[in-house]
C-alpha cells in the first residue's frame, strides 16, 4: 500500500503519523492523567462569614463568580431565604456558630460559651440545623476561648455526628484551638483557616492577604482562606476571583479542599460525597429580590 510500511502510516513528506491503534493509546493516557494534572493544580477555597445579616451584602456575595462558601449566623434575618439561594447557585452553605471569646465581642442569641453543657451544646446545634436549610459545613464564630476548651469541643463533634454530611472548619481565632484536632479524633472531615483576608479592613491590605493566599496555594497545594461582606472585601473578591485561572489556581469548593487534603494525608475518614445539586443556576431578578426581601 502506498505510503505505509509495516503497518506504520507514512506522511508525504516522510514523516510517521500515529495509528489509529497509538491515537486511542494517546487518548486513554491523558484520559488517566486529567485527574492527576488537574489535582495538581493550586486550589483554594474561600469562606464568607456573618452572612445573612445584611440584604444588599448577601447579594454581593452570591454574585461572587465560582464555589464560595456562604456561612450564615444562625438567628441573623435573611440567613434562611439567602441560604436557599446560595444553595440554587451550587454554593455550600455553613453553619456559623457562635461560640465564647475571651473578650471584646457581642453576645449573639444561642452562643455557646464555657457555662454549656453537652446537652446544651447539641440542642443548639440541632436548632441551628433545623433553621437554616442545606447546611453542609459549619465553623466557629468568634470562640478564641471556647475553642481552647477540649471538652467542650470534643461535645461539639459528638453532636456533629448525629449529621455525617457536615464537614467542620476551624476558622482559627486563637492559635491556641484544640477544635481541628477534636474533629480529627472523631473522624469528622475537617480543616483549619490558613488565610484571613480582612483582618485589616482596607483595600491594600486584602489585595495582600488574597496575593499571600495564591502563594500559600502554589507552596503548598492548597489554602482556605475566610473573609467577611465587608465593602472592601467583595470589592477586592470581584475583581481578584475572575483572575484565577489566568494565575493557574482552581477556586473549589471547601468540601473538595477538605477532600483533597485528606487524600493528600492517606486519610480515609471523609465519610460521604456532598450532593450540592445539579448544575449552578444564573441568579434571576426574580431570585435576587427574594434573596433581598
């Protein structure tokens, strides 16, 4: 046949092209290593805390391109309705509970402090859960001296295993917290915040703080970072998250981070897949003044 020798197929010009048998043999190699390079890519998981306080910054915030995590206080007033459309837009919804700081801070309604018992610790957790829809993670609020308190952590796990869904983000507010080695112990996914973009509440300083996450994230493989609806913090969000790509990081969502890194540690204990729903929904005029009412 002309043009082929041995089953090889020759180009015009004397070149070998593949076969068809070497064309599959191509496609299936980089079909098992999509995964592979894909996992390898930077990724970083963002949170947004106090959610549900606010109309107008709540919308913002479910504007945001991509899978941030949306946590809602529990008694705030449009954590409910917002919560149900972070949920349509394929966002996972946390749970922000308020725990004891050691000083400084308001009380919210429901906080758990030092004075909780286990059975107070699981009715405010249950309550919690039962008002606001699709929780699938929670973290703490405030709780730099809770979160030092091991029992009162390791109480906190116990009644998170009543929902083996939920995933738990230890929001550091103290380096002294014992709440990611809790959660670890009782086998409850988990991970701890690595970056707090609005510690200082100015433009320059979250440009750092989200410029020190990417490095974190290309250091490292991963980073968590968390955030609040402030003005300058969205402002700094709206236009740093559609850059992403172009620096090479992959903005995921916290349940995948987690899922990533307990892979990375050989753990097997993530103890089942989160199901957020079908693909994003667009944000409709009708949806967003329902989120704002």
């Amino acid at each position: 046949m002309p043009g082929a020798r041995n089953g090889q197929h020759i180009h015009g010009h004397g070149r070998r092209l593949m076969s068809p048998r070497e064309v599959r043999g191509l496609w299936l190699t980089l079909l098992l290593l999509a995964p592979a390079m894909l996992q390898a890519q930077p990724r970083i998981a963002i949170i947004i805390d106090d959610l549900g306080y606010s109309r107008d910054a709540g919308v913002r915030v479910l504007q945001l391109p991509g899978p941030v995590a949306c946590a809602f206080i529990p008694d705030a007033p449009y954590s409910v309705e917002q919560a149900e459309v972070a949920h349509e837009l394929s966002k996972e919804v946390m749970l922000h509970l308020p725990m004891q700081p050691h000083a400084g801070a308001r009380a919210h309604p429901h906080t758990l402090t030092v004075n909780s018992t286990s059975d107070d610790v699981r009715s405010v957790l249950n309550g919690a859960m039962l008002h606001i829809p699709h929780v699938v993670g929670l973290n703490n609020h405030q709780g730099s001296l809770l979160t030092e308190r091991s029992s009162h952590m390791r109480w906190l796990m116990d009644a998170m295993d009543a929902y083996p869904h939920l995933y738990f983000v230890d929001s550091m507010t103290t380096p002294r917290s014992v709440a990611l080695h809790s959660a670890r112990a009782a086998h409850i996914p988990s991970a701890r915040r690595n970056v707090f973009l609005d510690h200082e509440r100015n433009t320059a300083a979250i440009h750092a703080e989200f410029g020190r996450l990417v490095r974190y994230a290309k250091r490292h493989g991963t980073a968590l970072a968390i955030g609040h609806p402030y003005e300058e913090t969205l402002a700094v969000l709206e236009r740093r998250l559609p850059s992403l790509k172009r620096e090479g990081i992959v903005l995921v969502a916290v349940s995948d981070l987690i899922h990533t890194r307990t892979a990375q540690r050989g753990d097997q204990d993530w103890r089942v897949s989160l199901r957020l729903g079908d693909a994003p929904t667009a944000i409709t005029p009708d949806r967003m003044l329902q989120a704002a009412n």
